[in-house]
C-alpha cells in the first residue's frame, strides 16, 4: 500500500475531485472486506431534524454521486422536500475519508429503468414488496409478498416499480481526509458555488 505520504502528495496535486475520489474508491474495492461503495447518506426532516443511514453508491461521474432506494421511504420524502443532503465515505483499510454535499435531483426514469433492470431478480422482487420505513407486522408477511409477486411475474421481467428509483447528489463540495501522524491529518477541500463553476480548493486544518 502507497504511504500516507504519497497519498496526501497526490491528493494536494489533483485538479479533479470526482477522478480522484474514483481513484479512491478504487484502492478501497481492492483493500475494504466488503461493500467499499458504502457511505453513509444525510438528509433533513422537514422540521430541520437531520437523518443519516448507510447505501450503495451504485454510479458516480462528473455529473454527480448516484443511489437507489424507495422513493415512499424517509430518506425518499426528505430528499423530495429538499433535494439537499450530504455524503461521507470512510476506508477504515485505507483510513481515509471523503465527505460530499449537494443538490440531489431524481434520476431519470430511462437510467433507474436501466439499472433496475442489472438487479437480481430477488432484489426486484424485493423493491415491489417492502414498504421501506413503514411498519411491518412480521417477516412473513413480507416473505409472504415477495412469493405472490414471484407467481405474478413468472416467466416475466419484473418491471421497475414507481415508487423505487434512484438520486444523484451534484456535489458543490468534495472533502479528503488523510489520516496522519499525531493526528495532524491532512485535509483538502474543493468547493463551488453551482455544478457550471470551477472548483475552488484549500487546505484545512484538521
Ligand atoms: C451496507 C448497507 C447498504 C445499504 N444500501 C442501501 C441502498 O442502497 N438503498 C437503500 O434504500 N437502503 C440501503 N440500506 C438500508 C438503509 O441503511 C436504511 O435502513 C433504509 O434505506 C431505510 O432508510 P430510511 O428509513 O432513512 O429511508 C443499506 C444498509 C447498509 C447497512
């Protein structure tokens, strides 16, 4: 593995974020147990309470940081209240962090079509049948639907249901964090004012 030398090198050299989270996000597929796409998704109620929980980034490119989830959830209605909230990556293999914040917009539906489509068939299965963060009476009532929604598209593609697609967060900021000696990290942040403007950089203390 590169020294954190090298590393905080890189990351004060680069131009680009988004390349260089990918660079990042890279080194920890190949060093993380598991699930290095993992990152923990802020949002806001609309009484200004905040809510944080774990997903998938399932795409990220210039355009923005992309995940998927039920649309009727908490985080689904807090994010279609404010199409705010914010991202934290964290590689305890690689003791790194990233941190991004954001406008998040829906997706199109020909993009969450497409990936809905790349899912096994259990997760589509899955998608129709849970009531993201609503009350469930018990697990085999879920079970239960997931069987009856089995039946009704045998032999069928199971189509995207309405009320699951994804968001893309376009970041306005971009936080790297390098963990160093006697916690005197190192810390770059790129920031703009919106998504057309260059990115602005500077160190912060730690
Ligand atoms: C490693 C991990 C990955 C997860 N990935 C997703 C995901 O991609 N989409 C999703 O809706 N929930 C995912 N979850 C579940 C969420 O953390 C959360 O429990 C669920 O989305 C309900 O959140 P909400 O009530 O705030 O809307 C994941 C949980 C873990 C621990």
């Amino acid at each position: 593995m590169r020294s954190e030398e090298d590393v905080a090198t890189e990351t004060f050299e680069a131009s680009d974020p988004v390349a260089l989270f990918k660079s990042w996000l890279k080194e920890a597929e190949a060093t993380e147990p598991n699930d290095a796409n993992a990152m923990s998704v802020a949002t806001v109620d609309n009484s200004g309470l905040p809510n944080v929980r774990v997903l998938l980034l399932k795409d990220v490119d210039v355009d923005g940081f992309v995940f998927y989830t039920n649309l009727k959830s908490a985080k689904g209605t807090e994010l279609e209240a404010s199409h705010r909230g914010a991202l934290c990556f964290h590689w305890k293999s690689l003791r790194r962090q990233v941190r991004v914040r954001g406008d998040i917009e829906l997706v199109s539906n020909k993009e969450a079509d497409a990936y809905f489509a790349t899912r096994p068939r259990g997760s589509q299965l899955g998608a129709w049948a849970s009531h993201q963060s609503t009350e469930m009476e018990s697990r085999d009532s879920l079970i239960e639907a997931v069987m009856e929604l089995d039946k009704k598209y045998e032999g069928q593609d199971v189509p995207r249901p309405d009320h699951w697609s994804g968001f893309r967060l376009s970041p306005l900021s971009i936080e790297f964090w390098i963990n160093r000696e006697f916690r005197l990290h190192d810390r770059r942040m790129f920031q703009r004012k919106t998504p057309v403007d260059q990115w602005l950089t500077e160190r912060l203390y730690p």
